[in-house]
C-alpha cells in the first residue's frame, strides 16, 4: 500500500509533540519499549507477529500535505509543529524480536531509540499492529501444535473487519498454518490460498448431485466437496459415485464432528476412496482441535476462534519510555509509579536462556546492561532499523520456520491447553533489576 | 481509498463462480441475506454499523489488471471467468438497515438481489465489515446508555488492527459516542478527535511542574492534566497551582476509580477549581461505567473492551442464500438442512411493531411477503442500492441521531447488563413462518 501511515495515530501524540517542540525536550534522547505485562490468563506463551507489518508502517509513516491540512485546518497542531512534521523521517534505531519468535511477561519485544519526538508518534500505529498480529498468532500456535502433523487453513476473514483479516491470515501462516482462504492475503504477502464451495453452491442448482457434478467439471477430480447441505451419507455415496476414489476430500462443516469424522470415513472406505481425506470446518479453536486428535481427520479449517484470538483478541502490548536523556545528556531509566501498572525503568536487553540439550529455561531480561550468554542462550533481539534504514525484514516462509523452530525449544507442557503459568520465567539481572514484578519461580 | 477491494474475498467465492459460470447457474436471480442467528450470549440487543463502509467497499469493488493477472497467475480462475471479472459491477439491489438500527435474532439486516454470480462475490467483504463495525457499535450502545449524559471517549486504536481502528471510532460514534482519539477516523468520517498527554510526557521532563507547565503553555488551561505518574494528590495541587481553577479536566488512569474521583473531586472543589472536570480511563468496559455512576466523574475514556466488542469482537452475521430463480424463472426459497445452525427460506421484510406509545414490542419478519403495518410499526429495510446505484448513504451524524431515537424505543430493561433474553422477541409471519425458529415469547 503506497497510503500515509501516519494519522493512524492517537491525537495526543501530537499534542505531545508540540509542547515538547515548545519546550525543547521534544529532541531529549530516548528508549521506548514494547512489552506486555502478563500473557493472556492462563496462556502459557504469546508468539510475535506483524514486525514486518510494522517495518512497513514505519516506511509509509510520512506527514503528507493533506494529512498536514487536516492537522492544522483543525487546530490539533500549530504552525511550527506542521513544519516539523512535514520533514518527519525516522531516523533512530529499532531493534526486536522477529516475527515468529515466543515471547513472556516483560520480553522487550521492540525496544525504539531516538529523540522523544520521533519515537512517540510511532506509539499508536506500532501498538496496533503488534497487538492484534500476536494475538492471531498467538492463539493460531496453540492450534498447529495440537493439529500435529495436519494441516490448518485459515478461513476467518468474514468474522473480522476486513483489513484486520488479511493480516491474520499471516499472522496465522506465521504460526504455522498451512493455507488460507484470504485472496488479498495470499496476492499481498505471498502466501498459499485455497477453497472451493459453501452451501449456497448446492443450493443454488437443482440438485446436490448438479453441484457436486459442476464443482469437479471446473476443478478436477482432486477437489473438495461440501458433504453437510442435506444428508451427509447421501451425498458422500452421490460424490463417490461422480469421481470414483480419486475424490480430493470431503468437507464437514456441522454436526458432531468426531462420530461424523468416523462415520464418513468408514462410509469412503467402504466405497473405495480410501485416499480422500475429510477436512472439518465448523466453528473449530484449539480445544476442539485437540479433541479431534484421535478422529480420522484430515485437516482443520478455522475461523472465527482465530481471528479473535481465541477469547483474547489483543495481546496486552504497552509502549512506554523508559529510560530518556536528562539535562547533562545522561539517559535517565524513567517509569510510572503506579502499584496497578508495572513497569520497570532501564534500556532492556534479552536472551533465551537453554539448557544445554536446547530447552527454554527463562526469558533472562538485562536491564541497563546486556545479560551474559552462558553459551547456551539464544539472542532475542534483532536490528530492525538503524539509523532510520530497515535493516530486519523477514519473509513469511522464515517466520514460520523460525517459529517452529523456536516452539521446539519450549519445555513440553507448554502446549498444554489448561490453564497455567507461563512456560518459562521471566528473570531480571543488572541494574534496576530489584524492580523485578514477575517474582521468579521454580519449574520441575 | 481508492484501492480495490475485490480481493478481500474468499478464494472459494471465486471457484464457485467459475463453476457457475461453466454450467450457466451464475445468472440465476438470487437473493442473499445477512443476519445473526442470535445475539452474544446474554446481551439484549445488537446494533448495526458499518452499512456505509459496505457501501463503499461496493463502489471500490472492481477486479483491475493486478488483481486479475494474481488471479489468473495462481491459477484460481480460467481466462473466461477473468473476462467476467474484468467487466464486474454490481447491478443488483440491496436493503438494509441503517447504520444506527438495532437489531435482533433473525433480523434480515442486509437483503441482496441480484444473480449469484455478482452477489456471491460480496459475501466476504460485506461479512468483515457487518461483524466487526456492529460488535464495536453493540458494546459501545451498552457504554453510551450507562453514561449518561457524561461523554464517552473512544480510545482504543492501539489495541486492535490499525484499520479496524479507524472503523471502531466510527462505529463507537455511531452508538453515542462524543470523540474519537484516532485522527485518520476524524479525516476520513469528519467526526471530532479529542486527546492531551500520555504519561511519557510527566517522565520525559525533569519534573511533573515541567510538564504541565508545558502543556499548559502549548495548550492552555482548558486542557486536561494527566494526574496520576506519581502522587495524585500532589500533582493536583501542582496543577491548580499552575492554572488555577481555570484548568479543563484532570485525568485518572489508574487506581481505585470511585474512591480516587471522590477524593480527587473534594481536593478540586477545596482549592476553588469547581469547575474542573475529572475524566477516568483505566480499562474501563459498561459494567465500571455502570458502576461509575455515582461517583464524581464527568467522562469515561474506553479503549480495549471498546475495540474488542466487550468480550464479543464479532458479530455472528452470516450471509446465506435464502432464494433463487429455478429452471422455469419461478424464486424458490432454500436453506441448509441443519439441526446446528438453522436458516429460513425465502426473501423476508422487516417491521419494529410498536405500541401505541412507541414502545418496540416485536421484531416483526415477513417470509416471502412484506409484513402489514399495524399503524404504529416502523419499517427497518431501507434501500440501499438500486440497479446498482447506491442511493443510501447516511453521515456519521445521522447515523448517531438514528441510534439514539431508535433506542429509545426500546423497552427500559433493554439497558440492564445482567445476562437476559433479547428486548424484544424476533416473529415471523407469512410463508415459511411455521419454520420459525425463534420461538415467540411473551414479555410482561
């Protein structure tokens, strides 16, 4: 998209911005960090996504004319704040964790540095993208893990606002699913689409036996029919009876899936089609999933569970200053006191600590200095951007394989899907470190 | 935007055209309808927004050469399919209701006729903008009663997709509320954006006197203060010290919201500041602005449980085929049979039966027959676009006008939070009826 960026942005961040111009602190050095408090309740881990969406953002993040017109027509800036923004480039650096990576309770999943002014109109549009993108992919994980070696295909753009659903189709791709149903999705970040008919397809001729007749002269022998619009025996004996085995799949989008998945499978068996594969599709999340795990399925399409986060639609991201230049040049760690808001003061630093067979162990954060790899440990944060230029693109194949990749790592229970403690603690060594609001635990 | 939006749709719209073209099925007169089989479990009512967004997305839905050449290139059509493409344009017509309109089980919210083949295409896109904008209006109406007279503030872009953003300022405007902090939805909707400072601001100063003064010089005394970076009490004398009772509003983000406003109030009121108004933002969701009530408070900022629909971010709007032309030209209705997720046949129409006193009574839905009007009913389609042709528009400002007089109608226990059976019951009358699966209900 070629389209400014930059109004997608909270008011305050320009009022903000003026006062500091006003005052002269807008130029004040300064560290923002991204984080997130605690994983949604009970979650186990959260999964980054939209880090290449935001790397976008931030090249699209220009003060055009008519964004200009519109801010100064409306009185939210003054002449010297237009004349500033109209020059507005990026020129700080961003580091962060990548596009797939795990994330915990206080991983300084972006950390910003740059004048105050730079860095803080960047909050609302970064926040956006990072809060919905990780929660798409973060439930989405939850789901590819226990489909284990089946595929998983994305089919939720209907149920969120349009935009919203081409990027979870790849947050989705991101946490592992195989496919999705999202066209603009698949033209945009390159990634595999597919589909084949719904119910109104039957509907609309004058028989099943009509439809299902029509749908394989257009895509072969190797599609997928919808079995469910009347009755599901009839109409697997009718597809059979059209393409002989080499039917592609069966699609179940109703009923009780388990006792239907089996049913179906002895009905193709039966019949000779004992390569077509049954793929279900009604209202699945990861709970459901998990409970087909012993039906003969063949593949999960999921919608709406998906593109809301399964219950937790937003991550929970907050972007806050935490450290920022004094009058003597000095970067001072700065943070909020508030006994119901945590934060703790200090650039950030992170590592995965391992064991030494690879597995997670903590999400060691260093605060004022770099923690010290013990050999085992594993960098989280990249460069994205230094000195204004995007150095830390990835391509949506690498994100995925670098997420399962590093899920690997996790300790096993952290695919349970009842509710529990984070897979691995949060701990804080270097200065400030005392601050630690996520006492350390002990796991067995 | 000028952008297309034909390929926000699901591959599979695109298959089963090419397979309705291949069989001459794609000019069968059809009509679609969109409607929710029920309302999120336990709310009273729902509310429509997002119409003149879809009617947008209709004008921007054209297949350009890009957009064909993907499609063709990824081998989901055949070249006479993207012929057909290259030529679209929705000649059909649709009603719906308007944005603003409440809405029940059943209710036929949008009603598509055209062939398949133009109104299949839609599915998607009008579904994405349908179930996310009217699950950010239906919690926003739920805020809006609660408060009052006192405004409400929307906030939440930075927890949801960036463009989803921009469609819930509008959508939370739609259902009453006074501003919107995203300055992209004030420039495209026209609607007021309102916004001061975040905490970064008090931290990047040298002190908390720093700031404020700052921001009264940028911004003057009307302006709010945000009071709650380190002591309350202190940075409210600091304030009056600075403005005297002049200053706007200060702003509570956290803390125990009843007590604090109290307490706050007394400590504004004695240092003469009478007229300073208190506004309070720390996650709050209808149920603490409910409970909010009696305390001094004089607006409520919402962020998160805005943007997420307040614990429902979708809709459950469907789009089904319900009619269509059979061999000898005659409508048919169709649907689905399904003991899980029920449809009704036939083409319906729409009356709010009302007493004579204006109270709604009954969700009033015709089957293949327009309903008769008792006298005191109002008429809920309305049309949207003819031969093509959008003739619906509505502003922002009609649509939040709308809202408020329609939701007057409804019976007082409408607004009550607690879990309960919708407001009024959904009947149907006319051919099809008998297949009602809303079974009436009495209300007392």
């Amino acid at each position: 998209m070629n389209t400014s960026t930059a109004l997608l942005t909270d008011h305050y961040e320009l009022t903000m911005l003026q006062a500091s111009l006003a005052d002269g602190t807008a130029q004040r050095r300064s560290v923002f960090e991204l984080f997130a408090r605690r994983l949604p309740d009970g979650r186990r881990y959260g999964v980054v996504a939209g880090v290449n969406r935001l790397l976008d953002a931030l090249e699209q993040f220009r003060f055009d004319e008519r964004a200009i017109a519109f801010l100064a027509d409306r009185g939210v800036v003054d002449q010297v704040t237009s004349d500033w923004l109209a020059n507005y480039r990026f020129s700080g650096d961003i580091s962060g964790y990548a596009d797939g990576e795990i994330f915990f309770p206080g991983s300084p999943v972006l950390v910003v540095e740059s004048s105050f002014a730079e860095a803080v109109l960047l909050e609302t549009v970064f926040l956006s993208i990072l809060n919905h993108d990780s929660a798409v992919a973060s439930a989405a994980s939850r789901m590819t893990w226990w489909a284990g070696g089946r595929p998983c295909i994305e089919m939720g753009s209907r149920r969120t606002h349009e935009e919203a659903a081409v990027a979870s189709a790849l947050a989705a791709y991101i946490a592992g699913f195989a496919t999705t149903s999202n066209l603009e999705a698949a033209r945009r970040f390159g990634i595999p689409s597919a589909g084949t008919a719904a119910h109104s397809f039957t509907l609309l001729h004058d028989t099943e036996r009509d439809a299902f007749t029509s749908q394989v002269d257009a895509l072969g022998k190797r599609t997928t029919l919808l079995v469910d619009t009347y009755d599901v025996a009839e109409a697997v004996r009718t597809a059979i009876d059209i393409t002989g085995p080499e039917l592609g799949a069966v699609r179940l989008d109703s009923g009780d899936l388990p006792s239907l998945a089996g049913q179906v499978r002895e009905q193709l068996d039966s019949l000779g089609a004992t390569k077509t594969r049954i793929i279900v599709t009604s209202d699945l999340d990861e709970f459901q999933i998990a409970a087909l795990a012993p039906a003969p399925v063949d593949g999960y399409g999921v919608g709406t569970s998906l593109v809301t986060g399964s219950g937790y639609p937003t991550c929970g991201f907050v972007y806050k200053l935490v450290a920022r230049e004094d009058a003597s040049g000095e970067l001072l760690p700065v943070a909020k006191k508030s006994v119901d808001k945590i934060s703790i003061g200090g650039r950030k630093w992170a590592l995965r600590r391992r064991t030494t067979a690879g597995v997670a162990e903590a999400e060691l954060i260093g605060v004022g200095s770099r923690p010290e790899d013990d050999g085992d440990d594993r960098e989280l944060l990249r460069p994205l951007v230094k000195g204004g230029e995007i150095v830390g693109r990835t391509t949506p194949a690498e994100s995925q394989a670098h997420h399962l990749k590093v899920r690997d790592e996790l300790p096993r229970f952290a695919s349970q899907l009842s509710r529990g403690e984070p897979a691995i603690p949060t701990q804080y060594v270097g200065d400030y470190a005392a601050q630690n609001p996520f006492a350390p635990r002990s796991h067995t």
